[in-house]
C-alpha cells in the first residue's frame, strides 16, 4: 500500500498580512470563554472614564462659581461634596475592573498555554527536526506573555484612553467651540502619524522578537549540550555568540526606540507648541470677558487631556499590533495540520500490566500487551525523510518477526537501523509499503493504544528532572510502589537505588545528570518493564556502557527480553549472538539474514568481516 510524504511547509506561507491579522484574532476565542466577566469589566471602565470627565470638570465649575459665572447652579460646597463622592465611588469600580481583567486574562492565557503546549506535545517529529526548541520556548513563554499583557492592561487602556478622548473633544466641543476647533485642527497630523509610525514599530517589534528567540535558542543549546561545552572549553565562545545574539536585539531595540524617540518628540512639539498657542488664545478672550476664568481652566487641562491620550493611543497601538504579530505565531502552530493520529481515548491514563513472567502457554492464551501479541511484517517499505525526500534511506525493506521472537539489526551508521525503528514507531509516515502487526496494516491501528504495546531503550537515556520512582512510573502512571519496586528489582537497579539516602525519592538531576550511564539505562529497562510491552525496542542499549556496566544491564535487557517479540539495534556483535536472526543492513536494503552461526559461516560475508574484527581478540 503506497503513501505519499507529507508537505512540510511552514503554516504561514503565501498568507497576506490582513490573513495574518484574521487569524491573530482567534486569541480573543479564549477571551471570550469568560466573556461576561471581560464585558463587565469594559462597562466598569466606561463608566470609571465617565466618572474621571466629570472630577476633572468639577474644579472649573467652582472657579466659575467663584466668580459668580456658575452654570448648574451649585455651590463650592456642593461641587466639593460630589467630587469626594465621585471619588469614592470610583475607587471599588477601579479596584473590581482591575480585579475581573486580571482574571479573564489569567485564565484565559493558562487555557492558551495548556492548549498550545498539548499542540505541541502532538505534533509530528517532522516538525521538532526543523524548529529549535528555544523557538518553540519563546513561543509558549514570551509570546504568550505579551499576549496576556494586552489583555491585562494594554486594551483596557487603549479603550480608557479612547473613552477619554472622545469624551474631552465633545466637551469642548459643546462648551468652547471656537478654541476647540484651533485645537482639534492638529489631531489629524498626529492620528496620521501614528499610523505610519504604529507599521514601522510593529515591524521592528517583531524582528526583535524573533532576535530574542534565536538568542533563548544559543541558550537552550548550550545548557542541554553544557557536558560538551565544559569538555571543549567552549564557554567563551558560547558566552560570545550569545553576546553577539543579545547586542543584535539590543541593535534592533534601540532604532525601534530611536523611533518612538523622534515620534514622541514630534507630538511634543506639536502638541505644547499648539497648547501653548491655544492658552494664548484662551488668555485673550478672558481678558475681553468672552470667556469665564472657570471654562479657562477645565479647558487647559481637558486640550492637555487630549494631547496626553492621543501619545498613550499611539505607544498602546504599537503594543497591541506587536501582541498580534506573537498572536499569528502562536496561531500558526494550533493551527498546525502535522498532528499525529491520536484518536479517542489518546489522553487517558495508562494502565500497569502485570509484569511477571509468561509462558508460551500463556502467550498463546493472553498476548502480553491485551491488544498486539507482536506479529510484525515489513513489506517492500521504502522510506525518505520528509526534511530529505531527495534521498531515499531505505529501499525495499522486507522483514518477518514472529510474536516473542528476537531479532537484530547490525550494519554501518547511517545504514537504516534506526530509522527502520522508527518507522515501527510510527514516527514518520511511511513513503511506499507498508508494516503490519498481527496482519494488520499499523496505520489502522489508534495511535496511542499502538504505541502503548511497545516500549523503547535508547542508547542515550535522557531522564525527566524529578525523582526515580516518577521516571520509573513513566511506564505505568498509576502504578502501586510494590510494582515499581519489582520492576527496578528486576532491572538490576534496585542495588543502587537502595544505597541513596533517600532511596527512590532521590532526584536525578536535569536529564538524569545525577546517575552514571549505566544507572540510568537501568531505570530505562526498569521503565520498560514496568510498562510490560508487547514489542520492546533496544536502541543500541548497551554501546556506551564500560564492561561491568554492560555486563549488568545486559543481565536486565535478557529478563526485560523474556516472552517479547524484540528488536535490538547493536554494534557489539557480542550482546546478539543468541537471537533468533539477525539482519545486516547496508545501504538501506538487507544483504545478509540468519544466526550467528550462520552470518559467520559465510565467506567474505559483510557479518563475517564484522565478527573478526570484533572477535579476533578472544
């Protein structure tokens, strides 16, 4: 059965900027999942930017009063008594605004993180081959950070700053018509301004976004691989490149501010240069007493009012749109179609299996896993990488396992053996035919209940952070502390685990840096075991251990074997002379099958070559 690679392409190409923009509006679909606390909150603003109009008119009001030009006929007591009110009644709808856009923001960003993270932890391996971690970090923590800024603070002071412009221009509009129209004749220069500007600075936002993205990734890099920097002593130059990284972002930064810088200066000028023109005005026309000393003041500071809403509108414009561009990244990847097939039942709990032993009696009765008893079939499988589909790594790939057999794969790096592996996993789709599991076709199989029957031992064991009973029960989540003690009992690991002072509660370290290699190769087997597979993967399992090392996890892989259909992946010809067959892969293509014994007898056999010169020393 033929099948074609998937198309790799990032999700974002060939997209205008106003799809770009549609799409970054999908963030408001969490918003909206607590929509009535967000409107409630935008209500409480309007009327909290209502309430602050009015405190500000009050003052001018009692200066009129004073000098017997009031227009509500109030008096300066009464004028002071409703600010104090207003005042007071203000500070709960300040203190409940706040409160209810702190939540909405909050969790609706905890609900995009959850989201984009399980996005994330279900997109093919295609997609981790040709992103850097440190790039989908800064996804998931900076961007998602700016975002929630928006939605914190930003827009509901974009809409305070709009309710309070709108409101200022109308008053004095309606009580000083003829200074208003001098005043407002300088807004559509700004407004035009800020446009172009707002474009510019949303461009140079975004550059030094993904500047600080590649900067987090020298980060990401250099401490996962921190081993091999110490051993090169690299750290200078590690310390430069991302010294060289950061003063790019600082580069970029700084124009970015070299920009705000000079907008900011053009609002300055024009704005105080026309207030000032404008108090000149107002000045002159008190004089001819056309105009009373109380109007005077509420209109300096509802023109000052204008001016400094109108700087705001622009610094939270450049904000916002810079939020959008973090926005359409983060949409990109929920938008992703490379999401492997996990159908229903994908997030449930595993369950532990019993991990006792099983006689062949018993396997023909209840297949160790409940599901795959471990019938495999590779059928002509042919196999190019999708980020490689020019080259063609494997070619024509035919291969019988029979369930509870071993078999072994041996030939030169780069031959195929893992990525013969991997395709079992199901972590790639498969170019052109296909592999069955008891006869039927894997790719009908659910994804996460196919992958729950097998459990894979790498050569390199990278262990979770925590302690080593959670790395062990990453087998079976809920298993009870008897099963997991048998299991690292029965991965020779139990020996070691009891030496530690706090036995399975001691914390390995970041990716297990605590234990040796061969320490944590057992709790790998320990894990295997305890997830009690059908079909257990060996990844070369034992290359980089020293002799006694290999010696006991070689003890525990044989008992971890017993009653499975196995894989093993192997350089030392030793560690595989009892399996059932063993394959020689060159090229991508099999060139040699049989036993040890049979590879071996073969003159000038590519196995034969490999065993003498693996074995001339014993």
């Amino acid at each position: 059965m033929a099948k074609t690679t998937e198309k790799t392409d990032r999700p974002d190409s060939g997209r205008t900027q106003k799809e770009k923009f549609n799409r970054s509006l999908r963030i408001f679909d969490y918003v909206w999942l607590y929509r009535w606390k967000f409107i409630l909150s935008f209500i409480i603003l309007a009327i909290s930017s209502v309430v602050f109009l009015v405190l500000l008119q009050l003052p001018g009001e009692a200066l009129n009063v004073i000098s017997g030009k009031g227009k509500y006929g109030l008096s300066v007591t009464q004028i002071f008594t409703m600010l104090a009110v207003l005042l007071v009644f203000q500070a709960p709808l300040s203190f409940l605004r706040v409160r209810l856009q702190a939540e909405v923001s909050e969790r609706a960003m905890a609900s995009l993180r959850k989201d984009l993270y399980g996005k994330i932890l279900h997109l093919k391996i295609p997609f981790f081959e040709r992103t850097r971690v440190g790039e989908i970090t800064s996804r998931i923590t900076n961007d998602i950070t700016q975002i929630q800024g928006i939605f914190s603070l930003t827009l509901a002071e974009f809409l305070r700053q709009l309710i309070i412009l709108t409101g200022a221009i109308i008053f004095i509009l309606w009580t000083m018509t003829k200074l208003a129209l001098v005043s407002l004749a300088i807004f559509p220069v700004v407004v035009i301004a800020a446009m172009f500007f707002g474009k510019y600075v949303r461009k140079m936002m975004k550059a030094r976004q993904e500047q600080l993205a590649a900067s987090n990734v020298i980060v990401e890099e250099s401490l996962s691989s921190i081993s091999t920097v110490k051993a090169y002593t690299n750290e200078e130059f590690e310390q430069q490149r991302y010294g060289k990284s950061i003063d790019e972002t600082v580069r970029i930064s700084l124009k970015t501010a070299s920009a705000r810088g000079i907008f900011s200066a053009f609002i300055v000028t024009v704005m105080f240069g026309s207030l000032f023109y404008i108090i000149y005005r107002a000045v002159l026309l008190v004089q001819a007493d056309l105009l009373p000393q109380g109007d005077l003041f509420s209109f300096v500071i509802f023109t000052a009012l204008i001016g400094g809403s109108i700087a705001s509108l622009g610094n939270f414009y450049a904000e916002i749109v810079s939020a959008l561009g973090a926005s359409d990244r983060v949409v990109d990847i929920l938008d992703s179609e490379e999401v492997e097939g996990a159908g229903a039942g994908a997030m449930e709990v595993k369950q532990p299996r019993s991990s006792g032993k099983n006689t062949p009696s018993e396997k023909q009765a209840t297949p160790l896993s409940g599901n795959i008893e471990g019938n495999i079939h590779y059928e002509n499988v042919r196999f190019s990488y999708p980020t490689r589909p020019d080259i063609q790594v494997l070619k024509g790939i035919d291969l019988k396992i029979k369930p509870g057999e071993k078999i072994a794969l041996v030939g030169a790096s780069g031959s195929g053996k893992s990525t013969i592996m991997k395709l079992l996993l199901r972590f790639y789709p498969i170019s052109e035919g296909r592999i069955t599991a008891d006869g039927v076709d894997i790719e009908d199989y659910n994804l996460h209940a196919f992958r729950d029957d097998l459990a894979l031992v790498p050569q390199e064991v990278l262990l979770f952070g925590g302690s080593i009973r959670e790395n062990i029960a990453y087998g079976a989540l809920n298993a009870s502390e008897e099963a997991i003690r048998e299991a690292a009992q029965k991965a020779n690991a139990l020996e070691f685990i009891d030496k530690f002072p706090e036995g399975f509660d001691t914390v390995v370290g970041d990716r297990g840096i605590q234990l040796s290699g061969g320490q944590r190769q057992r709790v790998a087997i320990a894990r295997a075991i305890l997830k009690n597979p059908a079909i257990l993967l060996l990844d070369e399992a034992t290359s980089s251990l020293d002799a006694e090392s290999e010696r006991v996890v070689q003890e525990a892989l044989d008992r971890l074997m017993e009653g499975r259909t196995s894989i093993i992946i192997a350089h030392r010809l030793a560690t595989i002379r009892e399996v059932d067959c063993i394959y020689v892969i060159e090229n991508g293509r099999i060139v040699e099958q049989g036993t040890h014994e049979e590879l071996n007898d073969i003159p000038g056999g590519a196995y034969s070559a490999l065993a003498r010169l693996q074995f001339q020393g014993e």
